[in-house]
C-alpha cells in the first residue's frame, strides 16, 4: 500500500500542501485550452495525463502541472526554470511552463494502490508511484521552482522564450473561477 503524509504550511501567504497524482477532468482542460493552446491535451486514446499537485494555492486555485513519461530525450534535457527532471529523467520530468489552476471539482486522485492484471498499468502505477516519492523527497525544489516561475511571469520578469512557453496564468485563473462558477449553477 502507497501513502504520503504531509503537512501544510505557509510561507509567504502561500499554502503549501502534500504532493498527490491526479487526472484532471478532460473537459476542464479542454474549456481552458480555448483560451490558452498551451493548456496540454488530457484525452485521446491513452488514459488521461497524470498530473502532480498541489505545487501552491493562490486564491482558492490550486496549482497543478503536467507530468511526461520518461523518454530517451529526457536524459539530455538540463533543469530550467520551466521543467525538471524527475530522478535525472528516469522517470519523466515536471512541465512547470503547463501548470494550471483547478479546484478540487476539476480532478479526481489517481488510485495508486490500485491491483491489476495489466502489466502496463501496473508499470504505469509503479511508474507514478516513483514520480512521487522522488517529488516529495525534492518538495522544497518543487515547490521553490514552480512558485518562481509562477511569480517571474505575473511580474513580466520571464525571459522572452521562456514566456512563450508558459501557459497565461492570470487568463487561466480567471476561467478556472468561471467553469467552476458555471458548473456549480447546474
């Protein structure tokens, strides 16, 4: 059986919790994504995207960002400002230039406790099992790491290409407040 316990704490207004791997609901991401096309894809014919959260909160939103299987680039890729590699590239790496705000309404948990029978997703389980044991031993980085990046871009402070590749922060807050206004009205 897999648990992490964590405490939350606060550091400069900013509520820092324990890491979880969750799936954010498709069509969430999918509203986002036509305000901002750097919003990542969450559906098709794999399973949807894990995503690592909370990375903070700021306004009642959480901070999500996207997760990326390990591939052989990976190795050769060095840690900037927008990404990191999870255990050198091991086991994927953290696209801090894609975090999205969501509310607990936008995602479910990964169950990683789950048994199957499937070798893969039983692979992809102990996959995202290491994921998170080596985020939550490098916490302090993690959450160091996103909170700057969130922090440089709302103050316009980003290099130009770093910027390019950053999702709309304020945009997308903004419309994580709308979808989660709008589905509470249903």
């Amino acid at each position: 059986m897999f648990d992490i316990m964590g405490i939350s704490n606060v550091r400069g207004g900013i509520m820092y919790k324990s890491f979880k791997i969750v799936k954010v609901d498709s069509k969430y991401c999918d509203f986002l994504r036509l305000y901002d096309s750097k919003v990542t894809y969450n559906a098709g014919t794999k399973d949807l995207r894990p995503f690592v959260g909370i990375l903070f909160m700021i306004e009642k939103c959480e901070y999500f960002a996207p997760l990326s299987s390990p591939k052989s680039k990976h190795k050769k890729l060095k840690n900037t400002l927008d990404l990191i590699k999870i255990q050198n590239g091991d086991y994927g790496v953290v696209n801090f230039n894609n975090m999205i705000p969501v509310t607990n309404k936008n995602y479910v948990e990964f169950d990683l406790n789950k048994i199957s029978k499937d070798k893969n997703e039983m692979f992809r389980i102990e996959l995202l099992i290491n994921q998170l044991r080596w985020l939550t031993t490098n916490k302090k980085v993690i959450n160091t790491k996103s909170k700057l990046l969130y922090d440089l871009y709302k103050n316009n402070k980003l290099p130009k290409n770093v910027k390019n590749r950053c999702c709309n922060f304020s945009l997308l807050e903004e419309k994580c407040r709308e979808y989660n206004n709008s589905i509470n009205l249903i």
